[in-house]
C-alpha cells in the first residue's frame, strides 16, 4: 500500500512559481469570499422578509413554506 505521499509523487505537476500559486490562491479566496458576502447578504435579506410577513401577521405554515422556498434556494447555490 502506497502512502499519500507516493501517490501524489506518481501525479506530474506542472513547474509553478511561488508568485503563480499565490495569485492562484488569492483569486480562489476572493471568489470564495465574494460568494460568501453575496450569501450572507441573501440570508440578511431573507431575515428582514420574515420578520416583515411575521408583523403582518402571517400564519406559521405560510411562514415555514416561505422559508424553505427561500433558503431552500440559497442552500442550492452552496451545493451547486
């Protein structure tokens, strides 16, 4: 049984510089982080959504079917 290490030994990697790799990883951290922010802003939004349909007197199905569809699609995004 090979370790973790002889398998990925075995994998031909192209030569990269320090500087391509960090450009690499800063570009994935933004994206990461811009999707993030874009979630949580949805997440806030839907919060205020709720609150406003709680005040207006909405009844608890109505409420819990609101939001799953909500949520239900943000969630997607994640998986997706």
């Amino acid at each position: 049984m090979k370790t973790f290490e002889e398998l990925i030994s075995e994998i031909d990697y192209p030569e990269e510089t320090n500087e391509e790799v960090g450009i690499r990883a800063e570009v994935f951290l933004n994206a990461y982080q811009a999707a993030e922010n874009w979630h949580r802003k949805q997440l806030n939004n839907l919060s205020f959504q709720l609150n406003k349909r709680f005040l207006q007197g909405c009844q608890a199905k109505e409420l819990i079917w609101f939001y799953n569809e909500k949520v239900g699609g943000i969630l997607d995004d994640f998986i997706y």
